[in-house]
C-alpha cells in the first residue's frame, strides 16, 4: 500500500511544485466571521487556499468586482480583480467558517493566498479523523509544499549546525518539523559533497523513520555540491 500511495502523491508534489513555484505567498491567519486585509494582482490570477490543506465550499464576491474561478480537484479557488478599488469577497471553508477578505487590487505578479485558520485542538483532530488515510497524507503534502510558516517546530541553531549520520557521500541536516493533529513531516537538506553526480531513490530514505508514510526527494539527481529537500510524512507519534 505504501508504494501505490508513494507514487500516487509523488505526482501530486510535483504538480504542487510546479504550482507553488509561479507564485509570491501571503499567509493570512483568521477566524470565522472575522475581516483580513489582502492583496491581489490585477493583471494575473491570485490562488487562494487552506494552510491546513481542507477544502474551500464556497467563494463569493460582487459581479463585475471580481471574476472567481473554482478549483473543485483542489479545494481552491482563483481570482482576479475586474476594479481597482478595494472590495470584498466572502470565503466558506469545509467546516463551515466563513472569512470576509478585504482585497485590495495591486500591479504585482500573482500570488497564492493561504488562510490560516485559528481551530481548536479537538475539532481539528475530529476534523482529521474524519479523512480517508490517503486525504490526510495529501493534505499534510500540500502543507508541506507550500511552505506554510504556522505550526512549525523548528530545530534550534546548535542541531541545525549538526549533521545526520546518514551516507559519507552526502551531507543531511533536519531542518524543521511540521505536525497536523494526526500527523508530522520532517524536512531536511541533502547536500552532496562528492565530486560525483549522485542519484537518489525515495526508498533510501526509508530509516530516517520506521513509521513513514511518505517520502518525497525534490530532486533526484545532483550534481557536486547540489542541495534538494527530503520529505518525509509520518503519523505523528
């Protein structure tokens, strides 16, 4: 099953990748019913999803503001502004919070919007609970790849300067932990230090945590002195 699921989200990382990669990030923390400030490019699409990887059920705005483009595979949705004044649209996540963005129209490039939202511990672990096994996995990756700044637990200074027995060839380092309510990702860099051009296989990855669930290399060749990132998606213990 690990190999099937494997494959499946490593598909899914690289188009989250490839998505992530066309935009700047705006982390927005909220609560229901509350109002937050944000910005979108006029001239390109602004994405806008879940920090937490859950749905968005609905997304509204005034005709002839906003044009609004659901993306229902995702749970996400794009905009763009049709006015350069300031309005409002009103998003609706899965389980029911309701957020009132105030958007102001800017000539930047496009965006993605994350909305952080303020849940408590339980309903967030009855939420996860409530997932088929593989969405958990997919939602946690999708954290993961778009680099949220919330719920990190980052290494201090002094293990970050300390190397991971791992290969002689290679340098590894964890750099930071992520968790959900039922699950964690450990993200570090890999380093090559040979003089020669080194391939990598997920499977080789697999003592870094005997519970993982997914592992996923960014790259998987290097060059002398490359650096990629290694994912590694385990049930949080």
């Amino acid at each position: 099953m690990k190999k099937n699921l494997l494959h499946t989200l490593i598909l899914i990382l690289s188009l989250l990748i490839a998505s992530g990669a066309a935009h700047a990030l705006q982390v927005i923390d909220v609560a229901d019913g509350k109002t937050v400030s944000v910005s979108a490019s006029m001239s390109q699409l602004t994405r806008i999803g879940m920090t937490d990887g859950s749905q968005l059920a609905g997304v509204f705005g005034v005709k002839g503001q906003v044009k609004i483009t659901k993306d229902d595979d995702a749970g996400e949705a794009f905009i763009q502004p049709m006015t350069n004044k300031r309005f409002s649209i009103f998003v609706r996540d899965e389980y029911g919070d309701s957020y009132n963005l105030l958007v102001t129209p800017v000539q930047t490039p496009g965006e993605m919007i994350l909305l952080r939202p303020k849940r408590k511990a339980a309903s967030s672990l009855q939420a996860e609970k409530s997932l088929a096994y593989v969405e958990r996995v997919k939602r946690m990756l999708k954290v993961v790849v778009n680099d949220d700044q919330g719920d990190i637990i980052k290494t201090d200074d002094e293990n970050k300067s300390e190397t991971i027995p791992f290969w002689k060839e290679a340098t590894l380092r964890l750099v930071e932990s992520r968790e959900s309510a039922m699950m964690a990702a450990d993200i570090y860099t890999l380093t090559n230090t040979s003089g020669k051009e080194m391939r990598l296989a997920e499977d080789e990855f697999k003592p870094l945590h005997k519970n993982w669930r997914l592992i996923s290399v960014r790259k998987s060749v290097l060059k002398p002195g490359q650096t990629t990132h290694v994912y590694v998606i385990h049930d949080r213990n």
